[in-house]
C-alpha cells in the first residue's frame, strides 16, 4: 500500500479567498482541457474566445453575446475574432446558430485540422519555412550586391 500525500500540500495558499459559487454562476474548464491538450491546440485568439465564451455561458453552456461587445472584451478586430469563431466551430469546442453559442463538452481528443498540401510557389513562398528563408537570404544578398 502506498504512502498517501500529506493534505497540507493541497492546502490553499490564501484560505480566505477560496472561489465559491454562492449562489452565481460558476464557469469552469474541465481539467482535460490541460491535461488532454486542447490548451495547447488552441491559438492565442481561439483560447481568449474560447475562455470568454465559458464565462459568458449559462448552466448549458449557452450565451447571447454580440460579436461588438465580444470584439470589446477580447480587443480582436473583426476579422481575427471570426477566424477564431470558425476555427473553434471546426476543432468542435462551440456550437453557433448566427445568435447564440453554445460551449460544447470536451470532444475525446482535440481536433487538430490537417495541414494542406504545398503545391504552388505562392503556397511554399507563404508556408514553407526552408522557402521563406531562401527568399529573405536571397533578398538581403541582392541589397548588399547593388551597394
């Protein structure tokens, strides 16, 4: 039989302020949501998203909030808040019907999408890290040439 931990390891650190629901809503991320990886599947955008959405959400995991007042209290501007809507739509976390959200339960792992083929020069000169840097020596090598 093994040795159990001793409970003052686990003892709060300020005891008074111990979070307490008392009677408000609580929100709350399963602790899978670490330990399972879907922190870190998410990008900075889709995990402040994210995170308002699960404080935002009633008991069903349901909220009303307009993307202006969303935009507001994340500082996203439009465009990278509906990225991360829909990148959040597609790993499975939320649920949108264009009024209301729904934060859903944890899928059993996280969605990571498949990254696409590079077959084009545009697509290796925006997404292919060895590409990127040929072109950006190759940029600096024809400056110090023209000197």
């Amino acid at each position: 039989m093994s040795a159990a931990r001793p409970t003052a390891q686990r003892a709060p650190i300020v005891a008074e302020r111990v979070r307490r629901i008392d009677g408000q809503s609580f929100a709350f991320l399963p602790h899978r949501f670490l330990r399972d990886g879907f922190f870190a599947a998410l990008s900075a955008d889709e995990l402040s998203l994210y995170v308002m959405l699960v404080l935002a959400a009633d008991r069903f995991g349901v909220s009303f909030y307009h993307y202006d007042s969303i935009c507001s209290m994340t500082q996203m501007p439009l465009e990278r808040y509906l990225e991360a809507r829909q990148a959040l739509i597609r790993k499975d976390l939320i649920a949108f019907d264009g009024t209301r959200f729904q934060v859903l339960s944890l899928p059993a792992r996280p969605l990571v999408p498949t990254p696409r083929a590079l077959q084009t020069d545009e697509d290796f000169e925006a997404d292919d890290p060895a590409t990127v840097r040929h072109l950006i020596q190759s940029t600096f090598s024809s400056r110090r040439s023209s000197r």
